[in-house]
C-alpha cells in the first residue's frame, strides 16, 4: 500500500468533505449530521486498502458479487449495498453488507426481512426504501404513492430497520436542476413520518455531480464514487 496513494485519497476525502461543510454552512446545517459513503464499485480492494487508511471507513458497492470478493479483505469497513437486489441474492447480501439502501419494493423488503431473521436474529437490519420520485422508468424504486402504500406493512416487518429514504437524482448537466428530485423526496419524508414516526430520518442523496445540491435540500448520507476515486472505465 504507497503512502501516495493514501495521501492522494486523504486529499480527495478532505475535498469532498469541505463541500460538504460549505453546502452545510449555506443551509444554516451541521456537517456531523452529513456522512460520505465512498461508493467503490470497480474500485479493487487493493486500492480500497489505500482508501480506508485514508479515512474513507464507509464503502458502498452495487453488485453482491463484487462486494463478496471484496468484504474479506478489507476488515473494519462498514458497507452499504446500493445496487439492485436480486432474490437469489438476498441471502448473501445480508451477510455482507451493514445497510441496504436500494430496497425497492415490498417483496423485496419481506425476503430481506426473512433472510435477516436467520442471519442477524435480534439485530433489525438497516435499510432505506429507494424511491423513483420523478417517476422515471429508467430508474428503480417505488413511485411516492407506492411507498405511501406500502409504508404500513413494511415498518411492521420486525427483522428490518427502516432508517428513512434514498433516491437518485437526474443525471443532468446542471447539479441545480436536480435540486426539484433531493426537495421531493425530503418532502415526502416529511410527510411519511408525519404518518408514522417508526420510519427514520436518513435522506440518502446525491452523487459527485450533485451531492453539495443535496446536502443543501437535506441529505444525511451522501453517496460520492468519481469524486474520490476518479472516473470508472465504461460500463462500471
Ligand atoms: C455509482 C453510484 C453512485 C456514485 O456515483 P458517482 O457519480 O461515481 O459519484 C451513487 N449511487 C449509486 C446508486 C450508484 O450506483
């Protein structure tokens, strides 16, 4: 592991992190309450160990698969799962991962809440529900009103922990455009917990393009991949 490449890391780590201060100061917010998940999908495990002693101690994959060649070699990190889920899937991915922030519909939820029972019983398995807020069909999660819904039935699954919303917003050229998707969702948490306090406050949103937009309309978690570990080959 260099130790250039570590002091390449603390120095992105720490850039984001004043944006994130900045976005905070701007919106009369407090920066504590704004944590960076490294999103380190294609990212080997290798470079991750330059990461970690960097700093970076929270890491989010999007394929099981990647993140199951990758949690045994890097112990101490907490992972977060932001990809979709597939069933046969499920079982593992409570396995490996400490938060699973693309729950996108209520099967899905029941089979997470099955599968945590077995593997963590006594210990509610974190989540967030994903939500599509601008209703684009190229985008997974429930629509508001499907989460509206479901809200009920999946706060009374007793094996999951749900710790609040997240979504993905507009890929656009202009991070201000995005601003209308980060205002919804805070919006419909809002009113979400206003029904039903049992569901948590987390809003995870915004990428490398976008996220100082987020942290000004709310985000608690901030989903950041580019930005810290510089562009993924095509496809990644
Ligand atoms: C890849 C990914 C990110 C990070 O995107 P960057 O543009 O690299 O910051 C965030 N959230 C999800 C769900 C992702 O798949």
């Amino acid at each position: 592991m260099s130790t250039d490449a570590i002091a390449e890391f603390a120095r992105a780590r720490e850039h984001v992190l004043q944006q994130i201060a900045d976005a905070c100061a701007r919106a009369g917010r407090d920066p504590s309450t704004v944590t960076l998940v490294a999103i380190s999908k294609t990212v080997s495990a290798d470079r991750l160990r330059a990461a970690v002693a960097a700093g970076l101690a929270t890491l989010g994959e999007n394929r099981v698969q990647e993140a199951a060649d990758k949690v045994p070699l890097l112990p101490g990190v907490t992972w977060h799962l932001v990809g979709p889920l597939q069933s046969n899937k499920v079982r593992r991915a409570v396995e490996l991962f400490d938060v699973i922030q693309s729950v996108e519909s209520l099967g899905l939820a029941r089979r997470l809440d099955r599968s945590a029972a077995q593997v963590r019983p006594g210990r509610p398995l974190p989540v967030l529900l994903q939500v599509n807020v601008d209703d684009d069909p190229g985008k997974a999660g429930f629509t508001p009103d499907a989460v509206a819904a479901a809200a009920p039935e999946l706060l009374d699954l007793p094996n999951l922990r749900m710790d609040g919303l997240m979504t993905i917003g507009r890929l656009v050229a202009d991070p201000g455009l995005a601003r209308p998707t980060f205002r919804a969702l805070r919006a419909l948490a809002e009113r979400l917990r206003a029904a039903d306090d049992r569901l948590g406050g987390v809003l995870s949103m915004g990428m490398s393009a976008d996220y100082a937009v987020a942290v000004e309309e709310g985000a608690t978690i901030v989903r950041v991949g580019r930005a810290l570990f510089g562009d993924r080959a095509a496809g990644g």
